[in-house]
C-alpha cells in the first residue's frame, strides 16, 4: 500500500527586515547619519543629543530608521524607513573587538597615544583600573565603555571637546560621570552626573559612552581640565580664522 505523502512543512518565515534586531553595525549606520546631519546644519546640537541617546535604547532597526527617516543617507539620498543597509565598508582599526581591562587585586590601565576600540569592558575587583582617553587616537564617532565595579575603583579620563555620557548606578557605592563639551552625564545612586567644563563645541566631536554599575566600590568619569583632543581644536582654530 502506497503510504500517504504529506507535503514537507514549510520553512519559517524570515523577519521583516525592520523587525530584526539591531545590531552594533546598524547602531554605527545611524550614528554616522546624524553626524553628517549635525555637520551639515539640518540638525541642532540639541536634536542630535535626544536622537543619539535614543539611539542606544531602541531595539529594532525599523526603530533605529525612525531616528533618520527626515535625513539624506550618506551620498545625498534620503534615509527612508525600512530601507536596505549601507553597503558595509571596512571598519577602521581597533573597531572589530572588545578590548578588556580587568584588575583583580591589581592595577591595570589604558593611556598615553593609544587606539581605543568601539567597545570597552572594564572590570575591577578590589584592584584600580585608570582609562585614559586624553591623548587617544579616536577612531570612531561613537566610543562605549561598559564598566563593573566590585570594592574597587576605576577612574575615566576624557579631553574637554570631547562628548561625555553616563547610564548607571551605585548600590552602596558611586557611580558618577561629569560630561563635559556638548553632553551631560547622567547617573543614578551616590554622585549622580552633572555638567562641567566650557569647551568649544565641535558638532563632529566624538561620544563617550559611559555604563556601569558599582558594588561597594567607585566608579567615575570626568573631563581633564586643559587636555583637549588636538586634531579637534586645529579644525576649531581653522574655522575662526576662517
């Protein structure tokens, strides 16, 4: 007896592509957007502040193609909702990894003419650790340290032009970020983050991105007074001789 043939069962339906989940490439699309945006006068300094921290808090891409559905993709197209991706280009050195910075009853520490990467993890346990971001190469418009502290310390240094921003706490410890140039931290439990300092606003300027959370231990991130990034402050002096 012939056996009964059922038909195969069909594949699962691929995710509209606006409902997918975004990821640290569409994120960087988007950034570069706005940057260009900003630069070229269609956004105010304050605009692409509220749209950068919505940025990192939407989940899809159709979310993120919200953020520049009124602004030119790069080349002079407009971005439309749901449209296809930049096609990728290569990715500037230092941008593909997660660089970690971890001490455990001990020091560690990033500074001098260094190249940090896209992404930072820092990790202290009863150990100090020092990121020093005052003579770095930057590399990229957009720059997250993700930070954890447990009976430990660890310290953040940025240049004055540079943006500075935080997203964290502290449970029986601090957590505490003073933004400087164009952006404010922002800080939950002791020490919650303020505005300080008076630099010259580049709308090009790169972001610092600062989360964490401390245990029993301090976390905190700040503008060196005096140290700016050089290349930044050439392009300033050029532009008000001009």
């Amino acid at each position: 007896m012939d056996l009964e043939k059922h038909p195969a069962a069909a594949p699962t339906a691929a995710a509209e592509p606006a409902a997918l989940r975004a990821s640290d490439a569409d994120r960087d699309r988007i950034a570069q957007i706005l940057g260009d945006a900003v630069a070229e006068g269609r956004l105010t300094a304050e605009e692409h502040s509220e749209r950068l921290d919505s940025l990192y808090a939407v989940k899809t891409v159709g979310e993120l193609d919200l953020l520049v559905r009124d602004l030119p993709a790069p080349g002079g197209a407009p971005a439309a909702v749901g449209a296809a991706p930049v096609p990728p280009v290569a990715a500037p050195p230092g941008s593909g990894y997660v660089d970690n910075v971890v001490a455990v009853c001990s020091g560690a520490a990033r500074k001098g003419r260094w190249r940090p990467s896209a992404r930072t993890r820092a990790v202290s346990v009863l150990g100090d650790v020092s990121i020093d971001l005052t003579e770095a190469v930057f590399e990229q418009q957009v720059i997250e340290i993700d930070v954890t502290c447990l009976l430990g310390n660890v310290e953040i240094l940025v240049p004055e032009n540079v943006t500075l921003r935080g997203y964290g706490s502290g449970v029986l410890g601090n957590f505490e970020v003073r933004g400087g140039g164009r952006g404010e931290g922002r800080g939950e439990g002791r020490g919650e983050g303020g505005s300080e300092g008076h630099a010259e606003v580049d709308p090009q300027a790169p972001v610092v991105i600062v989360r964490g959370f401390a245990l029993l231990g301090n976390i905190e991130a700040r503008p060196k007074l005096g140290a700016r990034l050089v290349d930044l402050a050439r392009r300033l002096r050029g532009r008000g001789e001009g």
